[in-house]
C-alpha cells in the first residue's frame, strides 16, 4: 500500500540529495509514493537514484528507504509459533550457483520454513526460477494461501515475488539496471532487505559471491556491503550472517537451467559435486544454528550432510514441486532419473571440447564459461529475452584433476546443429592446465555476523 501522500516536491529532493544533504524518513517516504503512484517521472527517478549513488546513503537513509519499501506492499505473515523458524538465503549471483534448489528443501528436512522468493537471471547470472521452470509444469506464481499450503505441507517452497509484494522495489530495481545505479550499497540492501523483511523470515545467510566472475571482485568491497546489511537487517529485527563465498571458477559442474536442475537432484541424492554440496551444507549450518535447530554450527553441517544422503531432502523437493503444480509421476521420475524428465538437446548437438596440452588443471574461467552459456541461450542479455532452457555446458574435469592432450574436458549442449566456432574457442582457452596441483581453497572465504 502506498503510504500517506507527504506533499513535497520531488525535484527539491533530488536537489537536496545531490547536495549532500541527507534525507529525513518523510522525504524518502514522499520519493517512494512517487515511484509507486507514477507521480514520479522516469528521468526524476533516474536522477534521484544516480544522486543516492554518487552521495552513498547514510545507515539512517538506508533504514529508512527499506522500510518505506517494504510499506509500500503487502508482507506475508505466518503462524507465530513459526517465527524462531522461518528462514531465507540470498545469493548476489554466480555462473552454476544451484545452491537453492538443494538447500531449501535440506533446511525443511532438518525442521526449518523457507518462504523462498528468488528471481530470474540476467547476463551470466543464473535465475532459480528460470532454472525451475525446466521441471514441467512446475509453477513459480503461488497465491499467498498456496504458500501458506507449501510451508505447513513440505516446510518451503521457491517461487516469484507477487506483484502486491515490496512493488517499490520492482519499479525501482528496473530502473537501477540501465541508469548505471546497481553498484550502490545502500541501493543494494534495500532492494534485498525489503524483500526479506516482506517475506517475514527472522534468519537471514548472503551468499555474497566474490572474484572475476561476481558483481564484487574484491574482498573489501564485499566487506562494505556485508557490515551495512548486517547494520541495517538488525534494526529490522532480522538475525543476519553474510557469507563471503568464491566465484573465480564455475560452482559444480553444470551450467544452464535444466542441467543445474539435474546437478541439484544428484546433489539431493549424495552424488553432487564436492565444491556444491559443501556450500549447501555450510550456509545450511549456518541458518539452523542461527535459528536454534541446532546447537552449533557443527551439528547444524551433520544435519544437512545427512539430509543430502538420507534421502530426507529429496523427498521434500519432490514434495514441494508437486506443491507447486509438478503432476506425482513426472516429480518422482525426476527424483530418480532427472533427463528422464527434463527437457535436452540431441546426443548430435553435444560437442566436447579437447585439452589442448596434458597437465593439471588449474582454473577454469567462470566468466568465460557463464558468457558462453548466455551466448548458447541459457541466459538473457535484456529482461523480456526468451531462454533455451535446454542448453549450457557440463564440466567433465575440476581443478586438481590431471587431463591428457586431447581428452575431453568440458561437453557443451547447444541448440544450433554445430556449435558456433567463436564459442568452441572461448571455451578451449577457459582451462589454465599447468604442472602442479592448484592450491586448496575454502570455498567461503569469510562469513562475517
């Protein structure tokens, strides 16, 4: 709902706010109506928000801009016996980052609610709802009564924002992507937080992603943001870890939407990935202690671990999907065999792609593979842009492995009879093979609380 109408005129705002000067509650309250009611012109809201910019938002600015967008909607509300329970993972974005799809349905396993509302991807970021939009028939629009079926039936669910929900934040994040205004950490975390805070959870993990292929390339920056969301998701009543996690090279080993789907159910059945499951299980061990389902941060990796391998958190995710319109037979075949299920390309539209010298892996270049995968059609460029939702890469060799010169080492699916032959190079010169074994990184660098 769009709060009281304050009558102040928004060109002095933007004047004031590219003066330096900070901006009382009232004012940013008058700057939302305005972009919630149309009053506001695109050029002023553009201009508004290149000022918040350029003169970063004090905490208080911040405060205040992510409460009137919260007000600006409706907030789901649940039984209040669940609140201690009701938590959420956000991640800024990463090429292969599954981490949704296993990680919900470990967290209802282990006793958790996840009200997850996740978006659709854009450049070389994958979106969990286009990922499980793969899944036939599976629905990502829930009316809030089937949210509220999906939390007391499975304990989650992942699907879009509703349009009553945070309606601020949409008009305003649409206009942050070509006014050169996203890299704003009070933009930042009040497009996250409201969504958050509207989504009623009271434990909160950033998967903040950090290295060549992730919004922040470095550390200290990532730090800035993580200190100022911690800051401001307290005085929302929200408990808030943010973790600083790797992004130089792909998370697991499939890239594209309905290979991910595929990689997630393996990971649910305790096939997955090293590099993904150990993410799952740490920024699950995190929540549930965060939440008091576990004691420690200990107990709460055991509790995730053994959900991925007892077969618990499959069996929520098969439960959840059919919740979310998946027919019983299609959710179970995909449980057990995912491409038995999942659309894919034809065996004569799969190209490996060969070692060039013998040696150890060392890297693989993430940007290079998540823009490639965009390029096959696994990702959109512009918001409207239609996805292949078959296509993307799988990794055949990690780093560390030792591969031979000319075995294969990365298998592209594509949708044109013969993979485009700028694409086959890219993807030749993204493998670093050298002498020795890279050394062992964490993949969370830091979490900071």
């Amino acid at each position: 709902m769009v709060q009281e109408n304050i009558p102040v005129n928004i060109v002095t705002l933007i004047e004031k706010k590219r003066d330096k000067k900070q901006l009382t509650h009232d004012e940013i309250q008058a700057f939302v109506n305005g972009v919630v009611d149309g009053t506001a012109q695109d050029c002023q809201i553009g201009a508004m928000l290149m000022a918040m910019m350029i003169n970063e938002l004090s905490d208080q600015e911040t405060v205040s801009l992510t409460k009137c967008m919260i007000n600006s909607g409706e907030v789901l509300d649940w039984p209040k016996e669940w609140a201690p329970l009701l938590v959420d993972k956000h991640s800024t974005g990463g090429v292969g980052d599954k981490i949704s799809l296993p990680l919900a349905p470990a967290l209802a396993a282990c006793g958790a609610k996840v009200p997850m509302l996740s978006g659709r991807g854009l450049d070389i970021t994958g979106g969990t709802l286009d990922k499980l939009e793969s899944i036939p028939g599976y629905k990502v629009e829930l009316t809030k009564d089937q949210m509220l079926k999906a939390l007391k039936e499975v304990g989650c669910f992942i699907a879009g924002q509703t349009s009553t929900l945070v309606p601020a934040d949409k008009e305003i994040y649409k206009r942050r992507d070509v006014t050169a205004t996203v890299p704003s950490n009070g933009l930042v975390t009040g497009s996250i937080l409201s969504k958050k805070a509207a989504e009623g959870v009271k434990s909160l993990i950033l998967d903040l992603k950090v290295g060549t292929a992730a919004f922040y390339k470095s550390v200290e920056t990532a730090e800035g943001l993580a200190n100022k969301m911690i800051k401001i998701a307290k005085t929302l009543g929200i408990n808030m870890r943010v973790a600083l996690s790797r992004m130089d090279c792909p998370l697991g080993c499939n890239v594209g939407n309905a290979l991910e789907v595929a990689e997630s159910v393996y990971c649910m059945q305790g096939k997955g990935p090293d590099d993904l499951e150990k993410l799952v299980v740490d920024l699950g061990a995190h929540l549930l202690e965060m939440s008091g389902l576990a004691k420690s941060f200990k107990e709460g990796q055991e509790n995730i671990h053994r959900s991925l391998h007892d077969g618990s958190a499959l069996e929520k995710f098969c439960k959840m999907i059919q919740c979310q319109g998946v027919d019983r037979e299609v959710a179970e075949k995909l449980c057990k065999d995912p491409f038995s299920v999942l659309l894919k390309v034809p065996s004569s539209q799969i190209t490996t792609i060969k070692a060039k010298e013998s040696g150890v892996l060392t890297h693989i270049d993430a940007l290079a593979i998540g823009r490639c995968s965009r390029d096959l059609g696994a990702g959109r460029l512009t918001a409207t842009q239609e996805l292949d939702l078959r296509v993307g890469v799988r990794i055949l060799a990690k780093p560390g492995q030792r591969i031979e010169k000319g075995s294969p080492w990365l298998e592209v699916h594509h949708a044109t009879p013969k993979l485009p032959e700028k694409i086959h190079d890219i993807l030749q010169d993204a493998a670093t093979i050298g002498s020795r074994e890279p050394n062992s990184k964490e993949m969370i660098i830091k979490v900071i609380q």
